[in-house]
C-alpha cells in the first residue's frame, strides 16, 4: 500500500472516529502530497520520495516545537509534539543511537576519516544510507565526535 493509499484510508477512519487533531494532521500529510502530484512528474511518488516528503514534515514540526518552548508556550507545544507523533508513524522505524554510532564507525573507517576535515565525506555517505531511519541532527553529533570535531 502507497503512502498516498494510507493517508486515505487513515484520514477516513479519523474522520469516522471524530479525532481532530489525527484527522487534521493526515490532511497535512495529504495536502503535501497532493502538492508533490501537482508537480507534473509523471510518476508515482516513490518510496525515497515519500521519505522525504514526511520527514520534511517532521523537521517544521520539531522546528516549531523548539520556537514554541523559547515563547514559552506548553498548550500550543503540547499539540505540536502530538502531531509530530501521528507523522512519524508514517516514516520506517527509527534506529536508536547505538546502532546509529556503529553504522558511522563502520563508515568512518571503510573511508578512511581521521579528522574534522572529512566530516563532509563521511556525512554524504551517512546520511545516504540512513535516510529516513535517523534524524540528521544525531547522525552529525556522532560524526562529529568520532572525528573529533565535537
């Protein structure tokens, strides 16, 4: 089943159940989606698309979580981290940080890395294979520490 065919069929039974905040959080998702077709592709989203799509929607939803605690502002913090939460059920599970961290040893050193100075070669590489099942923010934490740039 495509994300598109998901969406669908969650955004029904959210419908059906009353529940406003999954329903108006699916419609989010939906309308990007929509957005994405409009595009005049000729394609079908893939599943790297997708990917993309829903994690684009995770990052806003973590930026405007991180704007809402320095406004000081819980009630409206609260729904964004519930909203958050219905959107990441979409995405592949997510890798905790051990599994993170021996992925980029591996990494660090089939490369060859030894420095700050390859952080880039060894973050492209990263972030290729762990996309979509780390966040990015982690992924250059550990790199950083293992290359001693941290």
């Amino acid at each position: 089943m495509t994300l598109k065919d998901r969406i669908n069929e969650d955004l029904k039974a959210a419908m059906k159940a009353g529940d406003e905040l999954r329903r108006d959080t699916i419609r989010s998702i939906r309308a990007a989606i929509i957005e994405f077709d409009k595009r005049g592709l000729d394609h079908e989203m893939t599943p790297d698309e997708e990917v993309a799509l829903l994690t684009s929607a995770v990052k806003r939803r973590k930026e405007t979580i991180e704007q809402l605690e320095k406004a000081n502002r819980p009630e409206m913090m609260a729904r964004e981290k519930k909203e958050l939460a219905i959107v990441q059920e979409y995405l592949p599970k997510q890798m905790d940080e051990s599994e993170i961290a021996a992925i980029v040893e591996k990494i660090v050193r089939e490369s060859g890395a030894t420095s700050p100075a390859d952080f880039g070669k060894v973050m492209g590489v990263a972030m290729k294979e762990l996309k979509g099942k780390a966040d990015g923010t982690l992924v250059q934490r550990l790199v950083k520490e293992k290359l001693g740039g941290a």
